[in-house]
C-alpha cells in the first residue's frame, strides 16, 4: 500500500484538479474574486519541498503514524481531491491498482532487456489531462511457474 501511495504522490493521474470558487478569497496575498476558475496543481504538491523534507521517492514515508491519508485531508496529498467534489470511486481504484500490482509481481519476476540498466528507465509523463508515460516501459515478464492465477488459466 505505501508503494501505491508512493506512486499517487510522485505520479498522480489527475495532476490538475479543476475547480470554481463559490466565494471570495485569499491565498498568499491575492485575491482571488468568487466564480474564478482554480486548477488545483496536486503533481506539484506532492512534491513540494516545503511540505515533504525528503521528496525523492521512499515508500516507507506513509508508514509514519502522521503520514497524509488519501482522504484529502492534508493538501499536499490529495490525488483524489478533497472536499466534496473529491473522487467517489477511490475505494474501488485502490482495490483495482491493489489488485492489478499484486497479480503482476505475484505472477511474473520482472527484468529489464539485455543492457537497459535500473538508471536508464524514465518515468516522464506525457502531456494530457490524465497521465500517461511519455515513453513506454518495456520490461521483461519471467513467469512463475507456481502463480495459482497462471495455473487455472492454463487448466493446470
Ligand atoms: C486510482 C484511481 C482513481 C483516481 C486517482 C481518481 C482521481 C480522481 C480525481 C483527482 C477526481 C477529481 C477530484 C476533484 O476535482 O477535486 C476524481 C473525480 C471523480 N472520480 Fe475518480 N479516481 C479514480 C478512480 C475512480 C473510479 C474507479 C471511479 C468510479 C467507479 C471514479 C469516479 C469519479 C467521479 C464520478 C468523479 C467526479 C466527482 C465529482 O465531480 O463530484 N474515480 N477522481
């Protein structure tokens, strides 16, 4: 679960949440007038030097009993928003990234090809409103022989 979050904090889906205001406002000295359109910058966020005194990555940074929660109560961390137009669907998305990442490393050993070293994969995000990666990953599947997921498909 902290590597998920981990991977939420550096990589949101949704890096610009946007929003309208319904009143007067000020943030930092300006003013920010009622019915203004706002993007909330959550990619920037979470990783925030002034909010994260280590942002590189390190999973076990949420097994901190004061670490932020994916509920949108600390705004350094909202990959799900927060308030009342925040995700209703984050419950169902954790179990599906849960899931999908744990049949992945379950089933496979994964390798990278012959002379791609660890340093050498990127994690750059291309341009658009949800995230994808700029360049594909490729990666090496070994399967594993015992993985009680392969061998029902293969009647086993
Ligand atoms: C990892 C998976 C997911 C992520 C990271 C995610 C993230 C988000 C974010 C950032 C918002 C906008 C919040 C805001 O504007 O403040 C949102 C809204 C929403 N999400 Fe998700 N979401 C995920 C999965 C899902 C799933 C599985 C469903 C439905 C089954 C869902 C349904 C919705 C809906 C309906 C809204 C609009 C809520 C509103 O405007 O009131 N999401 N989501």
């Amino acid at each position: 679960m902290c590597v998920l979050k981990e991977t939420l904090r550096l990589h949101p889906p949704f890096p610009l949440l946007l929003h309208e205001t319904v009143e007067d406002a000020e943030v930092s000295g300006y003013s920010i007038p009622k019915g203004s359109r706002v993007m909330i910058n959550t990619y920037a966020l979470g990783r925030d030097p002034d909010s994260w005194s280590d942002p590189e990555i390190n999973p076990s940074r949420f097994l901190d009993p004061g670490a932020p929660d994916l509920k949108g109560n600390s705004f350094e961390f909202i990959p799900f928003g927060s308030g009342r137009r925040s995700c209703p669907g984050m419950q169902l998305g954790m179990y599906a990234f849960e899931l999908a990442t744990a049949h992945l490393l379950q089933c496979f050993t994964w390798r990278l090809p012959d002379g791609v070293k660890i340093g050498d994969v990127d994690t750059i995000e291309g341009p658009g409103l949800t995230v994808a990666k700029a360049n594909s990953l490729v990666a090496v599947p070994i399967k594993r022989l015992l993985c009680p997921i392969l061998l029902e498909s293969h009647n086993v």
